[in-house]
C-alpha cells in the first residue's frame, strides 16, 4: 500500500466564465489530517465536490490507493471510501439517530427481510460512545443540537467503513465547546487511520489540528506545509497575497442617544426579562453558548416572532412592532445567521436579492423601479464589499458561501437603516473579508447607527464590540465593557457559573 | 433586469456559453416555430392569414386566464377556480344586462367586480384563515362558484348579449381579432408589472423565497391577496372575451380552463416551485397549445385523440425543462 490514499494531478474545473480551479495538485496521506485554506471563491469547495463526485474535473487525473479513478457521482466516491461533510447537514430530522446512521445501509434480520432495529440501534450507540458521545439513538435526530447532529454524521461516515472524511466548514454552526468535541474527534479518526481534509476560515482550529496545510488562492495551489512550517500571519500571507494590518479595527464614534431601549421583554420558554440599552454610535456584541436566544431576542425585537409582554423604544418613542415590516421601517435591519434558509432568494441573482428590502428608494412615480440607479447602485455595493465574481446577474446559489454573506449584508446596507443587528455576520467569511466586514460595521457607527452583534466566536465579540451583554436560557447574565473583560468571565457567564458539560438543549 | 430568467451562468462569457443562454431562453419559442413548420408542411391551409388569425382568436382566453394564474404559481400557488369564477362572473352580468336590462357598462363592472371580489376572497382564505395550501381555498371557491351560477341562471344559458359588450370577443379591427390585441396589450401590461414594480418583483421573491422576503420588510399577504384578486380578475376578463365569442353566458361555461391556464404556464417555463417564470413565456406556452390544437383539427384527429396529445406535450415540455436543469447544474464546459 502506497503511502497516498489520494492523488490528484492537474485538477481543473471551469464553470461558463469563471475558472474554478487551475491545475491543483494534491496529495492525501493515509490517516493524515489535511486542512485547506483560502479566502471566499479561492474554489475549495469546488475542489473537494471533484474529489466526491459532485462535480467532474475538466483536466487532470485522480488516483485513489494508486488506481486511476473518476466519479460521476457520489455514490461511486464513497464506495472508494471517500465521504464528505456538509455545513448543511444532511441528516434526516424525522428519522430516529440510529435510522440515520443506517440510512441505505440497513441491517435486515437474516432470513426475514425485516429490520433490524435492535442491532442498528446497539451499533449506532457503540458508534457514537467511541466519539464520545452518549445520547438515545431511539429518538428523532431534531432533538438534538446541530453539534450532536455532525457527530451522528461522522457515526454514518464511522459505520460505512471510510477511509477519508472531508469536512467543509464544519465548525461555522457549533459553540465553542461543541467546537472542542469536534476537533477531539477528527484525532480520533485519525488514530483510527481515517484521513481527514479539513476546510475552516477558523485558522486558530487548522493551526491546532493540521499535520499538513494546503493554501488555494484564485482556483490555484500556492503551496503545501507541514504544520511544523506554519503560523497564522504565513497562511493569511498565502491566502491573500499580503499581510493583514489590524484584525479587529475600532470605529472612532462618540456614544449618543438611545437609539433601542428593550424593557422587560418576555417570551415565553425562550425569553425571559430581557433589558437593555442601545445607543448611537455603539457597538453591543451579545455572547453566548449556541441556543442561549440571542438570535430569538434579535428575531423578537425585530418582529420576526411575537412577544408575550415588554416595551421596545426607538429614539425615545415606544413602538409597536408586529412584522418586520414595521421593524425596517423604524430603521432596523437585521442580518439572519441562516443566509441560506432566511436571507437570500438562492434562484435569484445577486441584483434582486441585494434590493429587497430597498427597493421602493429606486422607483420612479411611487412605482416604476429605475433599473439605472438600481444597476448603478449594486455595482457600486460590489466593489465596495468586493463580491466575486461581481457579476450582477450571478445567480446567488452559484456563489461561493462568503460572498452570499457578502451579498446579504449589501441587502441591508441598501436599506438605510440606523439600528442593525448582526447575526453572525462573519459566518463562513474569510479573514480578508472579515476585516472588511468591521470596518464596514465601523463606517455604521461613524455615521451615527446604533449596531448589535451577535458571534458565537469570543476573539470578534471582544475585538469589535464596546460593550458586551452575556446570555444564557434566555436571559442578561452579564454584562461587561469591552476593556477590562477577560475570556474567563464571559465564558463563566454565559455558563451560568457552572462549568456546564457537553450537553444538549 | 430580467430576473425571470434567474439562471444566468455564462456572463458574456464565451460566445458558445451566450448561445447556449439564448437557446434556453428561447427554449419554449423554438418549440412554437417547429411546430408551426410541421404543421405547415401537413396542411396547406395552416400558414394562411385566415387560419392564424383563427388561432390567435381562439388562444385569447386561455392566454388571458394563464397570465393570471401565472402569478399564482409564481408565488408557488395555484389558483384552481378560475373556470368557475369565469361561470359566474359572466352569468352574473348576463343577469344584470339581459335580464334586468341595465347598461353594458355595470354589467361589465359586475362581471370584473365578481372576478376580483372572488379572487379576493381566494386570497383572504389563504393568508387570514391560514389555509395552508391555496389548492384548498380555491378548490373551495371553484365549487362554490361553480355551484351558484348553476344556482343563479336555473342551469340554463342566457343569450342576446347588446353587441358593446360582444365587442372584445367578436369584433376584427382589419383581419387581426379584437381579443388578440387585447392579449398583447395585457401581456405587455403584465411584464412592466412584473419586472418593473415592486409588487411585481415581490411575487417573485414570496415564490423563491417566503421567509427572507417576510424578514426583508415584505407583507406576503399583502402580496398573496393581490396576486389572486388579479387571478380572478383576468378570469372573468376571459370570460367578457367568450361572452362576445359565443354571444352566450353558461353555467357550465370555463369547464375545466384551470388545467389549460396551468399547462400554458407551466409549457411556457415556469417552475412549480415558485419565483421562476416569464410572461412571454407563458404566452408561447399558451400559443403551442393554441396551435396544436388547431393543427391536430386541421389534420382531422378526433377531439379525443387530442385530449391525448396535450396530455403528451404537457410532459415532454416539462421534462426538456428539467433535463435543461440538470445539463445547467452539472455543467461540463
Ligand atoms: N455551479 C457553478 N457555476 C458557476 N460558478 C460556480 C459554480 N460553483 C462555484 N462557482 C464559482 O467557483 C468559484 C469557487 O467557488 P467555491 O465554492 O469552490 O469557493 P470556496 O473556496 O469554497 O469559497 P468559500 O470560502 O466562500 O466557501 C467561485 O467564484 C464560485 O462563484
Ligand atoms: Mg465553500
């Protein structure tokens, strides 16, 4: 047996006007743990739905355990043993944990044809618990946190005997400690001979868990390192073809008015008693492990759901806000985590979805849309955000995952509003990008909004934010100024002070 | 801008990707023109002024119907009720001009009226009474209205129609039928709506995408009800149209129509899951049946006979379009 599970020689795919990837070569080591990196649209994804079968390379030549192979699709790469998987988890809400790890591998008893339930559920249950993970693999797989759902996967993947497990963007959705577990067992996996191609804008995790680090800018390799040759500034350098200055730049905003005052705001079984101030020129960061209702506090003060009981004030006078209608037209904006689910129209192209929600500015006689000024506009978002490929009529489900965050946010900076509230803005951005990305938040402030952000990932709440509000259950549990806060008295917050376990919601 | 046709992929790329583009483009088009050749060759009489204009005639009122369930299916809806409220609507205004004698121009305002009024009413049973899919609310409506106008007229037609009101269904201006420019000022009507106003690219974003239209500050009701009211409105305009053909209102009368708006839709592109669907398009779609029809008549195949070959185009219009999807999703340049 050769040393290389994978090879790959001059890889290439071109897509009707972009070329995707140039001649990428490539190898995976038995067992090894192999991180890709490079900014939004470099092609990673593209390279590794090559390596699964999803796509089909133009060019180039793919041995698997030395023998030349191509797939059509993705069943004829996992029968080689190659899985991957997805940001978007493809696990099937409604069947039980045990029925999804066994999902068109099931296990009949001998003789009858019928399932056997017993023994997918005693093996799905050993498959979890050498992950570490100790759940009732009879109940449905919704009950369980996203974290746990990526565990059930890799239990799939554990179960079917694979030799190599790719894993695009896999830490975008967990909390910090579902993170933890996660990268514990891609070790696992590796001790087990498993090899594993781990693509994450996240650099401190390659940094931590990569035997070798592989950068791709521009659908091109740049180089291969061992871990040993690496740091951050070296991969950014590769990535981007120049150092970054400042990863957290500060806006220079004097604070003013209330602009968002929330007084006891209840929702029942999600929200309890939330209170706080939000005013012009600051930025808050909400904290929190991954389902302490930041997100359904940011959706209830923007009218997405209803509230049982509380006040919500905007520059001094009491609102109703019943729909987000009324939200936006208050001057709020709000940027949703799930760019997928809730943000973008993926049909549509990147005009259409960029002027949603301002469309009315561009009509003429209140109702005849000047599509001058909206093309003007859009191209002018473009450059400013650096979308790519700035095409305005690029459909959105083609783009890469940081430019559709990209293409969502020019969707509310379009919409002149003067309180913002950020969902995980960052969110499978690049570390370009993402200074991109504060700096435009700080350009808000300097022109007198008000902004909330909500990250999962402290280093951005601490970098960014001038104060910062801890939930957990649905409550304030704390609160701090952004100078003299540590990692510790977050985390204790956001735990309750008890050191929870990995648990689920 | 023209979203309608969202998937662009070759951007002025090459010039093999832009002739690609316009050929899916101008997919249902092509199909329209080989037919119409075929038919040309099988019939002498079928590339004769008369004969098109025969054709033209006879598409108007399921091109009027099919551009009003557009939105509909736009929207990822369907409006089943359509035959119906064109029944009623049109029995309603033989009753208030025939019968009671009153001017052409109420009787024209209750025959629209009603069509609004119950498209309305298909729209406020969706998004008020949170039906959950408008299969419901307008199979309830087809019923119903297809029920009263029985009701109403005692099952029997009502003729004698003041020739005013037959003169959007009856009258040439030169060779080119009154119903025919109708269309065309309608359809053009309907792109501006649909891509140069807000309304008009909201229904495209509740189809592609409810819940990030809701959270972009868009009332999908609002959206929703509009979009029927203007279903039921150009069904019982389709029916002005057959009053002034037949000179006759019936309760039987639209039997069936919803299908045909359905298949020109669906012929001319759009997508059944919402957001994706032209204007144009649906006009070619409704001329192809139009134009089959009239060419399967030319050629003496029985009306039974024709049933069947609808019923075939219908799935192989579909099928090219998901097999242009596919070809699209895994492009091999
Ligand atoms: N089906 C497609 N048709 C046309 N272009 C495509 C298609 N899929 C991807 N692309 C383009 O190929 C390039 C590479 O995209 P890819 O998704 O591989 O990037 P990525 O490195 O995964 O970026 P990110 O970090 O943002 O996820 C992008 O410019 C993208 O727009
Ligand atoms: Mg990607």
């Amino acid at each position: 047996m050769s040393e290389y599970f994978l090879s790959l020689k001059g890889i290439c795919k071109r897509f009707p006007g972009v070329s995707a990837l140039t001649d990428v070569s490539l190898d995976i080591k038995n067992g090894e743990i192999h991180a890709l990196c490079g900014e939004n649209g470099a092609g990673k994804s593209t390279f590794i739905k090559i390596l699964t079968g999803v796509y089909q390379s133009n060019d180039g030549e793919m041995l698997c355990e030395g023998k030349v192979v191509r797939f059509n699709n993705t069943q004829e790469s996992f029968s080689l043993g190659i899985t991957a998987i997805y940001q978007e988890l493809s696990i099937l809400p409604n069947l039980t944990v045990a029925e999804n790890i066994f999902l068109g591998r099931e296990l009949r008893i001998p003789g009858f044809g019928l399932l056997d339930y017993r023994k997918m559920n005693h093996l799905a249950k050993t498959a979890l618990l050498e992950l570490g993970i100790d759940i009732d693999v009879t109940k449905t797989a919704s009950e369980y946190t996203m974290g746990y759902q990526q565990m059930i996967e890799i239990a799939r993947a554990l179960i079917a005997n694979v030799k190599l497990i790719i894993m695009d963007e896999p830490t975008s959705s967990l909390s910090g400690r579902e993170v933890d577990v996660l990268l514990k067992n891609i070790h696992k996996l590796k001790e087990k001979g498993i090899a594993v191609i781990y693509i994450s804008h996240r650099l401190e995790e390659v940094l931590a868990i990569a035997d070798r680090i592989t950068v791709i800018r521009d659908g091109c390799k740049i180089g291969t390192m061992e871990r040993s040759e690496a740091d951050e500034e070296k991969i950014i350098r590769l990535m981007v073809g120049r150092t970054l200055e400042e990863k957290f730049p500060r806006h220079q905003a004097q604070k003013g008015d209330i602009a968002l005052r929330v007084r006891n705001l209840n929702q029942r079984g999600r929200l309890n008693d939330i209170s706080f101030d939000l005013h012009k020129g600051e930025v808050i960061g909400f904290a929190g492990l991954v389902g302490a209702g930041r997100t359904e506090l940011a959706r209830a003060v923007f009218g997405a759901d209803k509230i049982d009981s509380g006040i919500i004030e905007i520059f001094g006078k009491q609102v109703k806000i019943n729909s987000p209608k009324d939200a936006i037209h208050h001057g709020m904006a709000f940027l949703t985590e799930d760019r997928k689910g809730q943000g973008l129209i993926l049909m549509h192209d990147i005009i259409v979805n960029s002027t949603l929600t301002g469309l009315k500015k561009f009509c003429k006689f209140g109702y005849f849309i000047d599509q001058k000024m909206v093309v003007a506009e859009v191209d002018e978002m473009m450059r400013e955000l650096q979308i790519h490929p700035a095409i305005p009529k690029m459909t959105t489900r083609l783009l890469s995952g940081g430019n559709q965050q990209k293409v969502v946010i020019a969707k509310w900076l379009c919409s002149k509003a003067k309180i913002f509230i950020f969902d995980e803005p960052t969110r499978g951005i690049d570390v370009g990008a993402k200074v991109e990305v504060y700096n435009l938040i700080n350009r808000l402030v300097n022109e007198g909004a008000a902004v909330i952000v909500i990250s999962s990932e402290l280093p951005e709440v601490m970098g960014i934010s001038d104060r910062i509000l801890v939930m957990n259950s649905g409550k304030i549990t704390g609160e701090f100024s952004c100078l003299e806060v540590t990692p510790e008295e977050i985390l204790k917050a956001a735990t309750g002070g008890i050191n929870h376990e990995y648990k689920h919601a | 801008m023209n979203t309608s046709t969202p998937e662009v992929q070759g951007h002025g790329g090459t010039q093999k990707t832009q002739f690609r583009q316009l050929i899916k483009k101008m997919g249902s088009l092509i199909g329209l023109i080989g037919l119409s050749l075929v038919l040309t060759f099988a019939s002498p009489y079928f590339l004769t002024m008369d004969n098109i204009m025969n054709v033209a005639r006879q598409s108007a009122i399921n091109s009027l119907i099919a551009i009003g369930m557009l939105l509909a299916i736009l929207t990822a809806g369907i409006d089943l009720s359509v035959g119906s409220i064109l029944a009623l609507s049109t029995v309603m205004m033989g009753i208030v001009v025939v019968k009671m004698g009153m001017s052409p121009i109420i009787g024209v305002g209750v025959c629209l009226g009603i069509g609004i009024l119950l498209g309305w009413l298909n729209g406020m049973m969706l998004t008020k009474m949170s039906l959950p899919h408008p299969f419901i609310s307008t199979l309830g409506t087809m019923n119903v209205a297809r029920g009263l106008a029985l009701i109403v007229t005692a099952a029997s037609p009502i003729s004698n129609f003041p020739t005013s009101i037959q003169f959007l269904g009856a009258a040439f201006i030169g060779p080119i039928p009154v119903s025919f420019i109708l269309v065309l000022v309608v359809y053009a009507a309907f792109h501006v709506f649909l891509n140069y106003t807000t309304v008009g690219r909201y229904i495209y974003a509740v189809g592609g995408n409810p819940e990030a239209t809701r959270l972009s500050g868009i009332s999908i009701d609002k959206v929703l009800i509009i979009v029927y009211a203007i279903s039921g409105l150009m069904a019982a305009l389709g029916g002005l149209v057959l009053v002034g053909r037949v000179n006759s209102a019936y309760p039987l009368a639209g039997l069936g129509y919803e299908f045909d708006a359905i298949a020109a839709c669906i012929i001319g592109g759009a997508s059944f899951m919402g957001g994706e669907g032209t204007v144009w398009g649906t006009l070619i779609g409704s001329m192809i049946m139009a134009v089959l029809r009239n060419g399967l008549n030319l050629l003496s195949v029985s009306a039974e006979m024709q049933t069947v070959a609808i019923g075939i185009v219908i799935i192989l219009a579909v099928y090219i379009d998901v097999l242009r999807h596919k070809a699209a999703a895994r492009v091999k340049a």
